[in-house]
C-alpha cells in the first residue's frame, strides 16, 4: 500500500527528460481571383438585364449602382463606367 502512495506522489520517481519537437512552419501562398469583366456592345443589352444583375456587373467595373433609381438611369450609368 505505501508503495503505491510513493508512485502516486513520485517519491523514488525517475527523472523525466523532455526534448522539444522542431517548430514547423507552413507557408500559403495566396493566390487572387480572376475576374472576368463581361463584355455589352450597346445598351440594349444592358437593358435586358435586371436591376439586381446591372448593381453586381457594376461592381466588376468599379461602380456602385443604387436600385431605388429607375432602370433606365441605371443603364446609362453603367454604360459610362463599361466605356471608360
């Protein structure tokens, strides 16, 4: 029995060495999306898409297109952002 409590509070234990693990470093390389701008020819085109659609397209050129306005000022401000 006093044995037992000598293993459970390590009295006579042996010395335990602990050897560190090298430290692995992992490197991601991050690689960025292409985009891929959509070619119209007029605005016709353009107005055949929806005002939900023509908002995302705008995004690609760089332009933020607010829905509350009427389509056909939509497709005109888009249409100046595609010919810049």
């Amino acid at each position: 029995m006093f044995n037992w409590i000598k293993k459970m509070f390590g009295a006579g234990a042996k010395e335990q060495v602990f050897v560190a693990k090298p430290k692995v470093t992992v490197t991601k390389t991050v690689t960025k999306p292409i985009i891929v701008k959509p070619a119209f020819k007029n605005k016709k085109e353009l107005a055949k898409l929806t005002k939900g659609k023509m908002e995302e397209i705008g995004r690609t050129y760089g332009v933020e297109l607010d829905k509350r306005k009427k389509k056909d000022a939509l497709v005109n401000e888009l249409w100046k952002a595609i010919k810049k």
